[in-house]
C-alpha cells in the first residue's frame, strides 16, 4: 500500500483491510512536533531543544545549544536536518544524531533581516521567505541565490504574513493563516492561491493537504478543491500533528498520541 493512499485510508477512513488504532502515547507536553519519513519524530520543548525520538517515544538524540533557541525543524531529509531560530534569524544544518555540520548560516548576512519561515528543498538547498520585499528564495550551499519568485506584493496584490513553508513533490507551499497557502513550483513561480485553507499548520502529499484549523484536522483536495474534516476515532483537541511512514502522531496538551496501520 502507498504511502499517500495508506494516509488518505486514515484520513477520509475508507473501508479497507487495512485500519488504524492507537498504538501508543508518548508522555510530555511538547511546543511543536515533526516527523521524517522513515518513522522518527522530532518534539521541540518548552526550553526550545530538539529532540529525536523513536516512534515507541525512547529519546534517541538532543540537540541543545544556550546559544541557538529551536523555533523550527524541517527533518524532510532525515540526514541533513534545518533548524531554524527566529530570535536570532539563524540557520543550522544537523546530521541524524543531531549534530552540526555547518556554521551557523545568519540570514542578516543575505540580506533577509525579517523572516518567519525557512525550509529544505529536495536538492540539498534552502527556500526562506523575506518578508521585508515579499518574495520566496532559494539558496544553494554556497549562499547564493538560485531562485526568486519575483515581488508576491506585485503578482498577487497582497501581503503575505507566513507562518510556514513546505517543499513537497517538486512544489513550495507557503502558509498564511488568514489568506490561505501560496502555491509555487520548484522555481519558485506562483502558482496558485488556496484561499480556502485557513490553518495554524499543513502538510502537503501530492494533490491533498492535510492542515489543522481550530484544533481538528481537515483534508484538501487541491484538484476538486474540496475540504473535509477527519473524523478521528476518538475526539481529541489537536494541537500539532505529524505524520511519518505508518504512524500519524498527533499532540495534545498532556501527550503525542500514536497511530499505527494494522493489517487485518
């Protein structure tokens, strides 16, 4: 089974022979949580450490520095993990143990003093969103700049307050909260403007975004687009989620539960 059709089978909870239960509850109150594709989830703490647990919730390796304050993590590519701190408009680069393998990157020094979003792309560089001239732009590992979208303000006639940024199957979705995701493609071209998906957090799997408004969760069909709420087995107030290989983790103010596809 797919990755994207086993998610969707939770998601929209069609009938098939495979379901999925509660597998486990990994205990501690978190302030953000991601997860790679090969199963590992990342908590980010109240104190603004990184940490890389197993899906079982065993702590596997912390990233913890007094002089970098964890305010994000792209783990899309699990050997080469972005972590960002927005007090310090800095980006670092981590292997799978967490540790360092770059030189803090100061954003200041691109001349990008204003930023809330920064992801990886699939080719080993970064996208950052500047916010003072409204444009998305890619860096490759040199620091220059490889890709621009052009001034959003200019193209789409408004002003994008984001508050993430995702790379997924060779598109960039920007999210702002009251105006929907921005679209883009792996150039940075815009796209498109899903106005409909007013949310706190996406992530995008091909034609489908999951995002979370208002505590629940909802699935988007950006080619009928469509919205519907997942119904979850049992009703929880979602505060974050991830979702990682055969397990959807969602956190909750006292806990990350775990969903599990199980084969009947």
């Amino acid at each position: 089974m797919s990755f994207v059709k086993m998610l969707l089978c939770l998601l929209l909870l069609v009938p098939s022979q495979e379901r999925f239960e509660l597998v486990g509850v990994i205990k501690g109150s978190y302030s953000r949580i991601h997860a790679d594709n090969m199963g590992y989830l990342y908590v980010i703490t109240k104190e603004q450490n990184l940490c890389k647990l197993s899906s079982a919730g065993d702590t596997l390796y912390t990233f913890e520095d007094k002089g970098f304050l964890v305010s994000h993590v792209d783990p899309s590519n699990p050997m080469k993990l972005l972590v960002y701190d927005n007090s310090q408009n800095t980006v670092k680069f981590l292997d799978k143990t967490l540790s360092p393998i770059n030189s803090p990157i100061l954003l200041d020094d691109l001349n990008i003093p204003a930023t809330n979003v920064v992801s990886s792309s699939r080719d080993n560089l970064f996208w950052v969103f500047d916010d003072n001239v409204q444009e998305l732009k890619k860096y490759n590992r040199n620091l220059k700049e490889v890709a621009n979208s052009g001034s959003l303000t200019s193209i789409t006639g408004k002003n994008i307050q984001p508050i993430s940024l995702q790379e997924s199957n060779a598109k960039v979705y920007v999210l702002d909260s009251l105006q929907g995701v921005f679209q883009f493609d792996h150039l940075g071209t815009y796209l498109f403007n899903f106005k409909k998906i007013k949310a706190k957090k996406i992530i995008a799997m091909g034609s489908k975004i999951v995002f979370l408004k208002d505590k629940e969760l909802y699935l988007y069909d950006t080619v009928l687009l469509e919205e519907q709420k997942v119904e979850l087995k049992d009703s929880v107030s979602v505060l974050d989620f991830a979702i990682s290989k055969n397990n959807i983790f969602i956190m909750t103010e006292q806990n990350v539960q775990v969903f599990r596809t199980v084969i009947n």
